[in-house]
C-alpha cells in the first residue's frame, strides 16, 4: 500500500517537473528556432525553419550597433561592481567592527534605501544628471548602478566580516599595522567568498536594468545591449526575424553567465537573506 | 598617546565609510529629498521659474482617477503574483527536496528565467499573446477557437497575462530560497514528525511552514518590492492598455514626468509610491518575522 502510495507521489512529483520545465523551455526554443526563420516562415508558428540560414543574424550585425551595445554593457557592469566592491567592503569593515552609535546609524542610512523606488527618484535623478552634464553618458548610469548595488554590498560584507575573527586585527594591530593595511593585507584577502558572491549577483541585476539606460541614454552606439533590443524592434517592426535573432543573443549571454556560475547564485541569495 | 591612538582610529573608521556614504547621499537620499521639494511645485522640468503650490499635488494624486488606477493595477498585479507564486514556488521546492533525478537539471532550467531582463522576457513572450499568436493559433488548431482572446488588448484578461508571465519568470528563484529554507530543517524534526504520524497537508501546516518562515520572510520581502515596481512588462507588451487596465505607478511616473513634462506632479507620485513601498514592506517584515519561530 505504502510503496504504491509512494509510486504515485513519485510520479506525480516528475510529471510537474517535467511540465515546468517545458513551460520554461518554451518561449526559449520560440526565439531561437524563430531566429533561423525567414520572416514568411515565423507566421507559420509550428513550423521548424527550411534550413539552418544565419541571415536574421547577418542582418542584425549589419544594422545595429550590437558588439558596441554588448561592450557597453560589459563596461557598465564591470566599472560599476568594482567600484561598488571596493566602497562597500571599506565601508563594512568600519560598520562591522566599531561599536559607536554612528556606524549602527550608518548601517540603517544603507540598508534602508532599498526601500527607496527608484521611479520616485525618477525626476530628479534627471535634473541632477543633466546639471552634471552627464545626459546621455554610460557615467550617469554606471553611477546609479553602483548606488543601487551598495544596500546589497553593504548587507553581505557586513554579515561577512562580523563572522572574521577580530583577533586577527588585534594581533595586526600590536604588530604596528596600520588600519589601511590591515584592511588591505588581512581582511580584504578573507572576503574572496563574499565577493564574488556579490560580483555574480550585482553584474546580473546591473546588466539587466532597461529603466536607467531608457531614461538616460539616446546615442544608439552607447546604448546597453538590453535598451538596444528595445529600440530595435521599435525601428525593425517588419523584420520579426532579426528582431528574434537579436533576441536569441541578448537571451544566451546572461544564460551562459549564469550557468558558469550557478552556485553562486543558489548560495548567494542565502548568504544575504540570513543576515536581514 | 592610547587617547591620541583611539581618535586615529576613529577617524579611520570615518573615513573608510566617507567615499560610499558620499556616492550614497549624492545619488539616493538628495533625490528623495529633491522629490520631497519638487513635489510642493507645478514644475515643467525646462522653465526657469515654478510656483510652490503646497500640498495641490497631492490632493490631485488622490483624486486623479489614473494615478489611483496605476496604483490599484500595480497592487492587484502584486497581490496575486505573490499569492499564486508562493503556491508554485512551494510546490516546486516541496518535489525538488526530495532525492529527484536529474534534480540539478531541473534547478537550473526553471531558475534560468530569473536572469534575463524583465524587458527581454516581455519581448519573447509576445510571439504567444499577440493576437496572431502561438496560443490563438493553437487554440485554433485544436478546434478551441472559441477560446482565442485579444490577449494583449482586453480589459479584463491582459493584467493577469502580465501576472502569468510575471509568475512564470521567477518561480524557479522563490523556489530556490524556499529549497534552501527546506534544507535547513534538521533531519531529527522530520524524523519525530513522521514517527507521530504527521504526514501531508498537516506536516506541513503545523511543522515545515513554521519552520521555514526565515524563507517566507526573505521572499515575500524581494517579491513585493520587486512585483510593486513593475514596469518593463506592460511597457512593451501593452503601454499600459487597454483603458489603463495595465497601468503602473512606475510607468505612470514615468510617463507624467517625461511624456507629460509635470515634473512637479510626478514627485509627488513618487514620494506617495515610496511611503507606500515603505509602509507595506516594514508591515510585512513585522507580520513575518513575529511568525518565525525558534527550534
């Protein structure tokens, strides 16, 4: 009885998977087998392509500005999480270790902007890029995108650092190191995990922004690859087939990313879920 | 000379924090204060000039038919994503626990949506909502013609298409957190539950739920304020139509600042949107927290 019980479960439990999992694939494969299509083919949605003809893709290379906007997007993600990796974990060592009333106030000033929207910074944010003069730079978004990125440093390195011994400062500290230097030569090494934990997350969700780029950035060669496929298929609305080629590159980019680096993904979101 | 040492080492420790809090003051908590300004204005966003016009805004936010809507859509639009999510998300963690085959497969598939823009999954999923679409033309083929919807332009059915999508896009990230809230029990918890006969729907209502509130508490917290700031769906796929039914705050604010050029009244929208996003998250973190429990 128990064991046909158990039988069912089981079958049960691998029939929904499988059917998630199809869900998931779906759309995916449409992109993709849509992206050899010719433009007559795509209408003809349960059809596979003739052959396997890269010219959706030709085209897409031929008018737009994508290895530009991919650039743009590697060069935003990356100025902006280094940045932000070297200001948070600076930060958190002094809100991790001190024990003053102003490093707890500190604290709060950092984590509780993560309840500001940015759509209600929305107009002022511009005013301000555009007195800077930064309207349509990649540094307006590259400097929203680290001040976005510091809660989230903030709350990782923090929770990171209380878990280091304090004793290895101390013996440092008698030794005649510096704080600088101890910053540097101790705990910096010891926050390798953290780091990357925080540099796999961030660079999804900084790569991923479409709000910031629309707002602020117009020149088609220093469009984000994600605001690129937008303005794309606004101007192509009649060549679904480059359209979906473009998609299919924009899809697998961040997909590869992520499979290279799946347990930081898992892990991550626990590391900084514990310590809220 | 110790005195002199401990004032040096505060003022390292000052000046470690200066260059984020810097950055960090500048870019998030000037513009909110700027917001607050802009917000008692009728600025335009180009003239020089603008008249404080006190609290007007905000009594025209809280007449103004669509501001209120964006703000009822984008609720409805959470509300549901999160109850219906939470059900899947559970569902999936509760089978992927257990010792399932091919286990890492299926994590990394149904995950794989939650690293693409918002923007980008929109756009794969017009293909099948469109009304010459893959669901219509299926529908079609199977004879369930009379089943076939303008999916994307109907009054009632479009904001749950993009709450479908929405739930489809980050099922395998809730159900990650809720797998890791899972693994987290200890073994002899299970164990003594199963020796006193609790099995099933009473398992988990009275020990595994309790147990993984830690989980329930993070996701609910990354689900509200993400599903209340949606924008990249109805952006694409519906421009907030038809008749407002998919509009956003965020689009709203977006499109009263710069399609309308209101600057002033779109601070005031969104200094109401983040006293909202405030007030509901510090809500949810008190109701959830209180319901953790020890072990």
């Amino acid at each position: 009885m128990a064991s046909a019980n158990g039988r069912w479960l089981r079958m049960f439990n691998y029939t929904i998977l499988y059917a998630a999992a199809v869900i998931i694939l779906i759309p995916v494969l449409n992109i993709i087998l849509s992206s050899f299509k010719t433009n007559q083919e795509i209408n003809r949605v349960f059809t596979l392509p003739s052959s396997l003809q890269f010219d959706n893709y030709a085209r897409v290379f031929d008018n737009s500005y994508i290895w530009l906007n991919i650039g743009n997007s590697i060069f935003i993600t990356g100025i902006s999480i280094v940045v932000a990796i070297y200001l948070t974990s600076m930060a958190s060592y002094s809100l991790a270790r001190r024990k003053e009333w102003i490093f707890q106030a500190l604290y709060l000033v950092f984590i509780s902007a993560s309840m500001i929207p940015l759509a209600a910074n929305l107009v002022p944010l511009y005013v301000l890029m555009n007195k800077l003069g930064l309207v349509d730079t990649r540094t307006s978004v590259i400097i929203i995108s680290i001040a976005g990125a510091i809660p989230m440093g903030i709350m990782l390195y923090t929770g990171f650092i209380k878990g280091v011994s304090r004793s290895l400062d101390e013996s440092a500290s008698i030794d005649g190191c510096g704080r600088v230097r101890i910053f540097a030569l101790i705990i910096l090494p010891l926050l390798k995990p953290v780091t990357v934990t925080y540099m796999v997350i961030s660079s999804i969700s900084i790569w991923n922004d479409f709000l910031m780029p629309l707002l602020f950035i117009r020149t088609a060669s220093k469009k984000t690859i994600t605001l690129a496929v937008y303005s794309f298929m606004s101007e192509y609305v009649n060549d679904w087939g480059a359209v979906y080629a473009l998609l299919t590159i924009a899809f697998l980019i961040p997909v590869a990313f992520f499979i290279y680096n799946q347990k930081h993904f898992y892990g991550g979101m626990t590391d900084g879920s514990v310590k809220m | 000379m110790m005195r002199y040492r401990r004032r040096l080492d505060l003022l390292y420790a000052l000046l470690f924090v200066l260059p984020a809090l810097t950055l960090f003051l500048t870019f998030k908590y000037y513009p909110l204060s700027m917001t607050m300004f802009y917000s008692l204005t009728n600025w335009d966003g180009f003239s020089r000039s603008y008249q404080f016009v006190g609290l007007d805004n905000f009594i025209s936010v809280f007449s103004d038919s669509k501001v209120l809507g964006a703000f009822y859509n984008t609720v409805y639009f959470a509300i549901v994503s999160i109850l219906l999510g939470t059900v899947i998300q559970l569902g999936l963690a509760l089978i992927l626990v257990n010792r399932i085959k091919g286990a890492k497969v299926f994590r990394t598939v149904l995950y794989m949506p939650a690293v693409i823009s918002a923007l980008i999954i929109s756009m794969t999923w017009i293909a099948f909502f469109q009304y010459n679409g893959i669901i219509n033309q299926t529908l079609k083929l199977v004879g369930l013609e009379t089943l076939a919807h303008n999916w994307l332009a109907h009054p009632i059915i479009t904001i749950h298409v993009l709450i479908v999508i929405n739930i489809w896009q980050w099922a395998g990230y809730g159900m990650i957190i809720y797998i890791t809230g899972l693994q987290a029990i200890p073994t002899e918890i299970n164990e003594a539950a199963a020796l006193d006969g609790a099995t099933g729907w009473r398992k988990l209502r009275l020990i595994t739920l309790p147990l993984i509130m830690p989980a329930v508490t993070i996701n609910m917290f990354i689900s509200i304020t993400g599903s209340l700031r949606v924008f990249e769906l109805p952006f694409v796929l519906t421009g907030g139509g038809p008749m407002n039914t998919t509009n956003t705050v965020t689009m709203s604010i977006y499109n009263t600042a710069f399609l309308s050029n209101q600057f002033g009244y779109a601070s005031s929208i969104g200094l109401v949107f983040f006293l909202f996003i405030a007030t509901i998250t510090l809500i949810q973190l008190t109701v959830t927290r209180r319901l953790e429990v020890e072990y």
